[in-house]
C-alpha cells in the first residue's frame, strides 16, 4: 500500500513537471521569460520536490516503526536463525 502510494506520487509528480516544462517552453519561445528563469525555475522545483520526498520517506518509517513491523533485516535475522537451529537439528 505504501508503495503504491509512492508510486501514484511519483506519477502525479512526473505529469506536472511535463506540464511546467511545456509551458516554460512555451514562455520561453514568446520571450516572456530567459532560459536561465526557467532553468532556475525547474531547480527549485525539483529541490522543493526532493525536501518533499525526504519528509515523506521519514514520516513513513516512523509510521512504519509505530506499526512495529518487521523489516528486511529483521526477517533475513530470523531466516538465518532458522536455518542454523534446522541444520543442527539434522546433526
């Protein structure tokens, strides 16, 4: 569920900066605006964009520490555990 909420953000995010970019284009091309506006504009964007990702990322591993859920780690941990008390049971 994380992921694909992840994802559907990542999405939206992409469709508006093709939109931004086409219409700085355009502004561009009408001489509104230098190309060193819209580039200093994309920039922002984009680090607006990565400070956004950054606060959501933490906020989701704290919600995800909250729910006490098992990580990647914790469940290689086990499975090695397992595996070892498995082969000297064999023995």
């Amino acid at each position: 569920m994380l992921k694909d909420m992840l994802y559907i953000t990542a999405g939206g995010f992409l469709t508006i900066k093709d939109k931004v970019q086409k219409e700085l284009n355009a502004l561009e091309n009408r001489g509104k605006i230098t190309k060193e506006d819209s580039q200093a504009f994309v920039d922002r964007l984009y680090e607006r964009a990565r400070a956004e990702h950054n606060e959501n990322m933490e906020y989701f591993k704290e919600v995800v520490n909250e729910l006490n859920l098992a990580s990647k780690d914790d469940i290689a941990r086990v499975e090695k555990k397992l595996d070892e008390i498995l082969k000297k049971m064999k023995s």
